[in-house]
C-alpha cells in the first residue's frame, strides 16, 4: 500500500540528474550503467542525508541522554519507519536492520534452526536461488541432519509448482524462495507459494534483493512470515539492509548475536533480552546506513514504485526485443513475469568476452554465474551476460547495449 | 631470444593500433591461433581457477628449455594466454622465474592480470613462474 503523496510526473532525465556517478566516463566512454541488480547508484538525496547525518547529528543511538543522542536516535529509528512504510508491515518492533540480505537470511536460517530443526526435518529452497539463499538453509540442515530439498526450475525460468506442491509434507519447516531471481528476472508467484505452505502450517521466508528496487511489497497481504531485502540495491547504502519478520516468529526466536544493545539485563549468571526489535540489534549499529537507506526508501516511494515498475517495464520488452534481432542471440529467462533484469548468450561466445568488449565501449554489465551455480547447472552453461536496468536508465542506454552486443558479436564470431 | 628482448618486440607491435578495438582484434585473433593443448591436460589437475573463464596450463621441459602449453574457454583470455607463451615458453627456468612482464602493463592490458579480475590470469603467471621454479631444482640435479 503506498501512503505517500500522489507519484511525480516521471521525468527520467530529471531521475539521472539526481544521480551524479551517471555523469561518470568509463574506459574513456560515457558510462552506461547496467548492473543495478549487482547494485544501484545512489540519488543525491540519500548522498546529503547520509553527510548532513555525520555532520550534525552523529552520536550513538539509544544511549545517551544528552540532545545529541537522541537526534542520532531518531534519525536512526526514522529509518525504521520508513522501511515499516515501504513493506507496509504492521509494528515498527517487526523491522530489524541487518547488513543486507545475506545477514537477514543467515539471521533466520540460524535462529530458526536452532529452535525449531531436528533430524529428518526438511527446508525447501528453489532451484533459482542466489547462493545466499541456498547455503544458509544447507548449513543449518547439515547442523541438524536436516534435509534441503529444491523446486525445480522450468525451461522458461519459472518454478515447477505441482513438483513444489508434492515436496511439501509433515516433515516441511521452512520455505525459502526468491521474489524475484537475480540471474533470470523470473518473478515467483509468492503469494501462491506462501498460501500453499501455509495450508500445511509452514513459514515462508522471501528473499526480496530483487523485488524491492522494482516492486510494491505488501508484507500484510502477502501474509509472509520472512520478507529481507538489501539498502545498496534500492539506491541506498552498502552495509545496510532489512529483516522483517511476524512479530510472533522474531518473539518466538532466540537472539542472533550477543553484545550491547541487545540486553534487558546481564549478570553472569543469567542475561536477559531487549525488546524488538533490539533483540536482533546486538552493537552499534549501522546508523548513517539506516539513514540513508531511509532516505533511498523515501526516493521511491516519492518516485512512485508503479511508476517505477511501469518504466522498468517499457525498458525490458524495448531490450528483449532489440536483443532478440541479433543473430545467435539467446535469453535465459523467458517468464511471462519478469523484472528488468535480461541474461543472455551470444552462440559459443563466453560472457567473459562479450563483458570485456562492453567495458571497453563504457557499457557496465554483469558477466559470469551471478552466484546462481545451480541455475546455471540447470541450464548447462558457464554463465551469462547479464543486463538490468532501474529507474535512472533510458532506451538510449539500450541502444548502447544493443550496439555494443553487436560489436562484440562481430569482433568474437 | 631474451624475455626482454621479446616483450620489447610486443610493445612494439602494439604501438601500431590505434585504438582498443583493432589491439583486442589481434589478441582475439592470437587466441582463435594459440596452439591447442593435448587433450589429456585440460583435466582438474591442470586447470587454474579463475572465477569465470577456465584456464588450462601445462609445462614441459624439452632439455633446458621449458614449453608450455595453454588453453581457456574464454577467447581473449586465450589471446593474452598466447602473449604470455610467447614470451615464456622455451626460456630457461631460471629466466622465468625471475622474469619481469612489464609488457602488460605497456600495451594497456593490466586489468586483466588484477587480481580483481576473475579471469584467472594472475594465477596462471604465478603458476608459469612456479614452474620455473620447480624445473630449475629439476636442471640442476
């Protein structure tokens, strides 16, 4: 549910003004960014608020009672807000900052393992998953016997739901699956997944790196018990990201880490824990990163995710189809749903090359197994070159893109 | 001919291009050329890992000489591989230990020997090197 004002008129040379490393050369060439779903460039108003944050306010949150503090604190707990807003989650106590996607997934895997996993115990993760979403699941199982097992992908990129529908059983504890893949742009149609776990009483955790960039993410509608998402991908900060989790689940879960921050009471006999969300804030935190991703939060949502997604759209099917003209040119991920994100192969060209060829014409994009190894087993190649575009990038940039495909396909054929 | 002697002989041919696209025509030209390497070494215990192109090396020593031989699924990977045989390949092993390849950096393809760049060059110039090394101790014996 978007609650901020009505969306801007979208003016996308106005959007790329306000993102000064646009105006950057690369290799001597006008940079054309490509690689948003690896990480977005950051707006101007995110840059300002983060050093206005370490030029006026800074001071440890929670602490102190002198003013300072407690400007660092609100301006650090505004963050907070923002992100509660922008998932449309019902408590601000059920936002918890992380360090990114990875941190909320390694969060999850290892409290719930330890509260709820035995032996023979099953977790069930997708076939199209980021490594980040794979390996903490498959650790916690190998800690406690437990078993992974993994919705197949299909040939155009979406899950197999009646083999998913099957793998589900009593032995099921958790679903894990993405929102949106970062290699093929498939969006996974969660809602369905969630209402399928929970008819046999299973927690699902989302992984929302891609969504949220692209997406209107209702955390209430969806009625998803794990949502996380990263700050530097949706024009925030590295280093900051969020965890959002039911309240009686994050109630339910024992601490992550221990240390300051996180404590009602410590004797050494016996501590007991914050409240939430501080439970799972163990330390300083990451406190202009809160405010910066606030910032970049507010971005959007001023921006209008319709508005972005609907821009986003226009941009995918214009590349999709200029791409498609080039001869011996292949897409890996051909969902009727997708976000703006293109994989692609030029006949037996490695990525590597046709990536370094686009370096050298300023042109900014992915190359290799974008951390989806299985994926890419699943499709029996090394990789893929990858484009993906956000709400700073133009049919211009296409242009370049496809010029520069077709560059590479004549100097590596 | 010198280690020296040949990467002076390479900075001199590149000096000719004028720009990027006609240096990396030739090095992608000197990669569809390199040598193929025997089957039986493009095995694990050959390949050099790089996060995303796949280097294969193997050397062998033909009297005093060492001969290497290379390959790698990635075409200008194999073009630079091809440079880095030409100037290392039938040289002593102690003149490739303690090479010095300055020629990289002066035709203007240091990124690819970063180590940020995941193509596994960086670790097949070590690799060459530690050959060198360990067939000095062979020569000598």
């Amino acid at each position: 549910m978007e609650t901020t004002s009505k969306p801007i008129q979208f003016d996308v040379s106005s959007i790329r003004r306000q993102f000064p490393l646009l105006a950057e050369t690369m290799n001597g060439k006008p940079l054309v960014f490509l690689d948003s779903a690896a990480s977005s460039q950051k707006p101007q108003v995110v840059l300002e608020k983060i050093d206005y944050y370490y030029r006026h306010l800074h001071a440890n949150v929670h602490r102190g009672v002198y003013r300072l503090s407690q400007e660092a604190t609100d301006a650090y707990e505004h963050g907070r807000k923002v992100a509660r807003r922008f998932l449309n989650a019902a408590k601000e106590e059920e936002i918890i900052f992380v360090r990114g996607t990875t941190e909320a997934i390694n969060l999850v895997a290892d409290t719930y393992g330890r509260k709820y996993l035995n032996p023979g115990d099953e977790v069930i993760v997708s076939g199209l998953e980021h490594h980040s979403n794979i390996v903490p699941w498959q650790l916690a199982c190998s800690h406690y016997a437990a078993k992974l097992r993994v919705i197949p992908v299909l040939d155009n990129g979406t899950l197999d739901l009646d083999a998913f529908r099957k793998l589900l059983n009593d032995r099921t504890k958790m679903v894990a699956v993405a929102h949106v893949s970062n290699t093929l742009g498939t969006i996974n149609p969660i809602k369905e997944i969630i209402t399928l776990a929970h008819d046999k009483d299973i927690p699902v955790m989302v992984d929302g790196a891609q969504a949220a960039p692209h997406a209107t993410i209702d955390v209430q509608a969806l009625d998803v018990d794990f949502y996380a998402f990263s700050g530097h991908k949706v024009y925030g900060p590295t280093g900051i990201g969020i965890l959002y989790g039911k309240q009686k689940w994050l109630s339910e879960l024992p601490p992550y880490q221990g240390g300051g921050e996180m404590i009602a009471q410590v004797t050494f006999d016996h501590t007991t824990f914050a409240e939430l969300p501080h439970k799972f804030e163990a330390g300083t935190p990451n406190i202009a990163g809160a405010v910066g991703l606030g910032a970049a939060l507010e971005f959007v949502m001023e921006t209008g995710r319709e508005t972005i997604a609907s821009h986003e759209a226009g941009l995918l099917s214009y590349a999709t189809e200029q791409l498609l003209a080039i001869p011996g040119l292949r897409i890996y991920g051909t969902a009727p749903d997708k976000a703006s994100v293109i994989s692609f192969l030029l006949n037996n060209v490695h990525p590597y090359d046709t990536g370094t060829i686009l370096d050298q014409l300023g042109i900014a994009v992915r190359t290799g197994h974008h951390c989806t190894q299985p994926l890419m087993d699943r499709f029996g190649i090394p990789g893929t070159v990858r484009a993906s575009f956000g709400v700073y990038n133009t049919t211009e940039d296409i242009d370049q893109l496809v010029a520069g495909v077709r560059k590479a396909a004549s100097m590596l054929q | 001919m010198s280690i020296d002697q040949i990467q002076d002989g390479i900075i001199a041919d590149f000096a000719f291009f004028s720009d990027w696209m006609e240096k990396y025509e030739y090095i992608i030209e000197l990669g569809k050329n390199l040598p193929v390497i025997d089957d039986r070494y493009k095995d694990e215990d050959h390949l050099i890992k790089g996060c995303q192109s796949r280097v294969w090396l193997h050397a062998d020593l033909d009297g005093d000489l060492v001969r290497f031989t290379a390959d790698s699924d990635a075409i200008i990977t194999r073009g630079i591989i091809a440079l880095l045989i030409q100037v290392l390949s039938n040289q002593t092993p102690e003149a490739i230990a303690s090479a010095d390849l300055y020629f990289i950096e002066k035709i203007g393809l240091k990124e690819h020997l970063s180590p940020t760049r995941a193509n596994g060059l960086l670790s097949m110039v070590k690799q060459m090197k530690l050959y060198g090394l360990a067939l000095a101790t062979k020569v000598n014996e």
